[in-house]
C-alpha cells in the first residue's frame, strides 16, 4: 500500500486566465486584413493590477462613508449642542443634497420648532459644521 493517503492524487486543473482570451492567429489575420488595430483593444481589456492606495479613495467614496460620518456627528453634536427638552421630542434621521432632515415624535412639537426654532437650530448646526454640509432643516412628524 503506498503512502497516498484516503484520496487518489489527480493532475492539477487548469485555471484559464482572467479577462477575455487574445485574438487567434485567425481573427487576428481576419482584423489585419479589415485593417482594424486590436491591439488598443486588447490593451484596454487586459486586467491590470493597480496599487491599493489608488483603488481605496475611490472605493470609499462611492461607500459614502465620509457622509454616513457626517451623520453620526451631526446625531451627536445634536444631542449636545441642543435644547434637552427639544432633542426629546426632535431628531435628525438623514442627510441629502444639504439638506437636514429632522423626525418629530408629535404634530404640537412640530409647530413649536418650525415657528419658534427652526432659525436657532439651523444657526447653530451651520456654525458647527458649516453652511456646505446643513444649508437646510426639514422637520416632519414620524
């Protein structure tokens, strides 16, 4: 009995390459004879490795993570920066375009923020994270 082990030893497989194949000396002769380059075309298929510092910026910016950031101070500056007796009843939900977009638990605290607060609120977000990131405050009841 040899020294195989319980699993018959087979060849290795084959991995074909990633990316499209390469012209055959056929279609290459078919292109050189319709007088099409492939090699641009081959050039711009082929898979090309590319250092990770220059892939992750990207990477992240298209996450959104900068933004999903941005929301989670805001929800905690909110706390701090205003009233108690308003974040009870009051609290952002999301960010979109400059917009700040604020869940009130009732109709009453609704009316009091957007007649007596809004003003207050707005200047002082703005004065903590600028007027690019919160140039506007919607509220709505939920």
């Amino acid at each position: 009995m040899s020294n195989a082990g319980p699993f018959p030893k087979y060849p290795p497989r084959r991995i074909p390459p990633l990316g499209p194949p390469r012209a055959d000396p056929r279609q290459r002769a078919l292109a050189q004879w319709r007088g099409v380059d492939l090699t641009p075309l081959e050039r711009a298929q082929a898979l090309r490795a590319r250092a990770l510092g220059d892939v992750m910026p990207a990477v992240l910016n298209n996450l959104g993570l900068d933004r999903r950031r941005a929301e989670a101070e805001i929800v905690r500056v909110w706390n701090n920066l205003i009233d108690p007796n308003l974040t009870a009843h009051a609290q952002p939900t999301g960010l979109n375009k400059g917009t700040l977009f604020v869940t009130v638990d009732s109709s009453v605290w609704l009316s009091e923020i957007v007649r007596y607060r809004r003003k207050e609120i707005l200047d002082r977000l703005q004065h903590s994270f600028g007027r690019d990131l919160i140039a506007r405050i919607s509220f709505r009841v939920g």
